[in-house]
C-alpha cells in the first residue's frame, strides 16, 4: 500500500479507501459520507486515528486491475497495518461500514 500515498496520508488505526472516478455520480456522496465516519470515529487524542484517502483511477487504472475494482466508487477499510479487513462495492451502506470500522478500532484497543 505504501505505493498508494505517503504513510501520513493513511489513518494510524484505520483508512476508509475510496476508489473513484472523475465522472462518478456517486463518489461525492460517498466522500462525504466516509469523511463523516472518519470524523465520528478519530477524536482526541488520536485525529488522525481514521482517515478517508481517495484514489482517482483515471489517474492510476493500473489499481483498477490491482484492487479487481469494477465499479465506482469501491470502498476498501483497511487496517492500521495496511491490510484490507473490507470491502464495499458501490456507496457502502452506514450500519455495516459503522460495524466493520468499529471492529478494526476495538481491536487495535485488544
């Protein structure tokens, strides 16, 4: 993942990564909505515990075939070691990007 963006622009405990495309409808929606969990989810003293990165596959097909990305936007949370826990093909629906995203922050507190 380091090939992605620099180590700072991931969340320390979490990364909700958005893939997208210039001419998707609903990747603003999702941006939104995914920047709105991040907030929720990194609070003091850790701000920077959940962060949302968005990849522009038009700038980088080559993660379309990667990531086996078919439809924008694609969602994938990942970890703070940079594993993928999950995934979400299209806007992810808020009661199981909440559970899935609590599930990687109530482990790193194990």
């Amino acid at each position: 993942m380091s090939d992605l963006a620099s180590r700072e622009a991931f969340g320390t405990a979490a990364t909700l990564l958005q893939f997208s495309t210039p001419t998707c409808a609903r990747c603003p929606a999702t941006a939104r909505q995914l920047d709105a969990v991040a907030a929720s989810r990194s609070t003091a003293p850790g701000p920077d515990r959940v962060r949302r990165l968005e990849i522009d596959l038009a700038e980088r097909p080559d993660l379309a075939r990667r990531f086996d990305v078919m439809q924008t936007p694609t969602v994938l949370l990942v970890d703070g070691t940079h594993t993928v826990r999950a995934r979400f093909g299209g806007p992810p629906r808020q009661p199981e990007l909440v559970a899935a995203l609590d599930a990687v922050l109530t482990e790193e507190h194990s």
